[in-house]
C-alpha cells in the first residue's frame, strides 16, 4: 500500500512566495481534499508532486522514497485535469489507452505501419484493448468507446479522463477541480461517483477544489490553503466545528462564520454591549476575535438576548432562512440561519435581540491563532444586565 508525505515544499515565481513550506502526509488509500481560494497556491503544489513543475525546497516521498528529482513518468502518478485534456481527435477508447501504449508499447512498436509488424505487438494491443472496455464497462462509459471527445457531454467527458487516469493503475491520484465544467446536479452526482472510484482504487488521492461543499462531503482529511500556507489538515468534522486559525474559520461555512472585533482584558471579552467570560487566558487587554457559527445564533424581536440589533436583510433558502442583523453597538453584521418557523414574522428594519451559544463560541487571538485552552460561557452578571 502506498504512502506519500509532502516535507517544507517551496516556490516562488519572480520573487512572489507561492508555497511556503507546505508538509502533509495521505496514509495509504486516503482521500485528502486540498482547498482554499483562487492563487492559495494549491495547484501549483499538485503540479510539484505531479512532477510537471520543480519546487524550489522540500522532498516529496512516495513509501519513503525520495523522488523529487524523478521524471514525472516514472513517478506512477496519475492525473485528472479541469479540463480533461482529452485528444480531440481520437475516440473515448483510444484517449483511454494512451496511458497502456506509452507503458507496454515500444517506440517502434507505437508506429503506424512499422509497428503492426513487430513482434509481439498484436498481442500487447489485444491486452490493451481488452484493459481499455473492461474500465469503460466499470464506469459505465462502454457505449461511448467510439465517440470523440467533441461528440460526449461534459460529464461523459469527465468519466473518459478518469477511465484513463484509473486505466493505468497508478500508485497516486490526483485530480485538479476535475468536476469545476459540470453543471451543479451532476457535480452532486459526479461527487459521488469520483469518491467510490477512489475507494475502489486504493491509493491516496490529492483533490484540489475552491469549493468548501466538494471538499467537506468526499473527502477524508480536508487541507486548507491560504496565501501558500497550509493552515490545518484534518477531518471535515474538525475543520468545520474545530478550525484552528481564523483564515479557515472564515473560509470554511456558508454562510459565513460571524466574526466581530472584541477586546479580552483580564478574562472577560467584550464587543459592544455584549461580554464573555474566558478561562485560562493571560492577564492584560489584548485585541481578539469573537467567532461564532450563523447556526449557532438565536434571534428574538423581544428582550430575549443579550444583543441589540436592527434586521438589514432576509434570505428564503427554502429549508431554510438566514437573517443579517446589525448590531446596534458596533455596526457590525451578525448572521443568523434559522427555520422558516423560527424566522416567522421577522421583517427587514425591525429591532431584534440576538444570543448564542457559548459554547460553541470561538475565540482567535490577534494573529488569526485560535486561543488553545480557552472555555467560553456566559457571564451571568452580563446576561442579567443584558439579556
């Protein structure tokens, strides 16, 4: 079973740091999502260790096995690009084989006439023929075998290049927003599909994608990327309800997490007229950031909660209804996602009292840090003064 680890990999391009020492590691058969927004850098590092682009520093380690200086084709690596960069003219079957061609044929034996003579090719072709329909049967793409590339939709397109990235048996995958051409129903399908692939495969796979829904519901570890730094690398559960850095808080979640400029002085926070109590935090003001989920927000058009606001807008979503208040205080917005029952009567311009759950309350410290140790409640004198 394969393993691969990523050690301090680095690039710059015309003095811009594009990779700032990035490590990771994917456990044999693991499904790892890489995410973040446009120029984080993510592809740049999929190309690294694709070895279609060198980094400046670091190793690349396949089952311990430095091979950063190894010819992209000799690394067993497969790759599914945005695009498919499928051969237009060529059908689904042989876009399908050039992988098998380049590994089992000879030069002499890929030519044209020279090569239906050589020795031995007839039977390697038949082998490869016979590679080639069983993948397409087990992707169910065996009917389009004999259509080019301009004659299949985007998503049988899609499935054509992973036939021919899966073909190969490669040690790795890795796949770069393979489903971004695809029409919102069928990347919910395809999510499905790209995932039980991979489970059927084995091998680790690197999975780029701008978009948080992608990479939380295939993946098995989510890394988050910012500004060529790698911020956290964990479980989708924990990147969600336990991020680590303000920057994947903020990134991670729709609609956005709330986050308000606060103060924590002396184990209390406080943003406007609303305060909070810290445990094992340093003594001194220092300025914080107070986070909390829009789910994890109550809203009330009486006094009950512990934060004035005035309803700017309301979103029907359907299931259901995110409401943006500001709060009176500080100016700043709070979002709020609640049933349609519990938005029930609630209008735009109307006062509101906005509460939270303490503890799912986070706290981040001025560098983007989340402060470790820190238990958040409420302050009774508050609530009582407030509420």
């Amino acid at each position: 079973m394969t393993a691969l680890s990523l050690r301090q990999i680095t690039k710059s391009f015309g003095g811009n740091a594009i990779l700032k020492g990035v490590s990771l590691d994917a456990a044999p058969g693991e499904f790892i999502a890489l995410v973040g927004p446009s120029g984080c850098g993510k592809s740049t590092l999929l190309r690294i260790l694709a070895g279609l682009d060198h980094a400046d520093g670091g190793e690349i380690l396949i089952d311990g096995k430095d091979v950063s200086a190894v010819a992209a084709a000799e690394r067993n690596i497969a790759m599914v690009f945005q695009s498919y960069a499928l051969y237009p003219h060529l059908t689904a079957a042989q876009n399908i084989a050039v992988p098998l061609a380049m590994r089992r044929l000879t030069t002499a034996q890929r030519l044209p006439f020279l090569g239906s003579v050589m020795p031995g090719q007839r039977k390697i072709r038949s082998g490869i023929v016979r590679d080639v329909r069983e993948m397409a049967v087990s992707l169910k793409i065996d009917h389009l075998l004999d259509r080019k590339p301009g004659q299949m939709s985007g998503g049988q397109r899609q499935r054509v290049a992973l036939a021919r990235a899966m073909v190969r048996r490669p040690s790795i995958f890795l796949m770069d927003e393979p489903l971004s051409n695809l029409d919102a129903n069928l990347r919910v399908h395809a999510r499905g599909e790209i995932v039980e692939l991979h489970r059927r495969a084995g091998v680790p796979t690197v999975y780029v994608t701008h978009d948080q829904a992608e990479a939380l519901s295939m993946a098995d570890r989510v890394a988050v990327m910012i500004g060529g730094s790698l911020l956290q690398l964990a479980s989708p559960e924990a990147i969600y309800d336990d991020p680590q850095h303000v920057e994947v808080a903020r990134f991670i979640g729709q609609p956005r997490i709330n986050l308000l400029p606060a103060l924590a002085r002396d184990g209390v926070v406080t943003f406007g007229n609303a305060r909070l109590s810290l445990k094992n935090t340093a003594t001194g003001e220092v300025p914080v950031t107070f986070a909390i989920r829009p789910e994890f927000v109550t809203l009330s058009p009486d006094r009950q909660g512990r934060i004035a606001a005035h309803v700017e807008r309301i979103e029907f979503l359907g299931s259901e209804v995110i409401v943006y208040s500001r709060l009176d205080a500080i100016g700043e917005t709070m979002i709020a996602k609640l049933t349609p029952m519990e938005a029930k009567g609630i209008v735009a311009g109307m006062p509101v009292r906005l509460g939270f759950s303490p503890e799912h309350a986070m706290v981040f410290a001025g560098g983007g840090e989340r402060m470790r140790g820190v238990v958040v409640h409420a302050d009774a004198e508050a609530e009582r003064a407030h509420g």
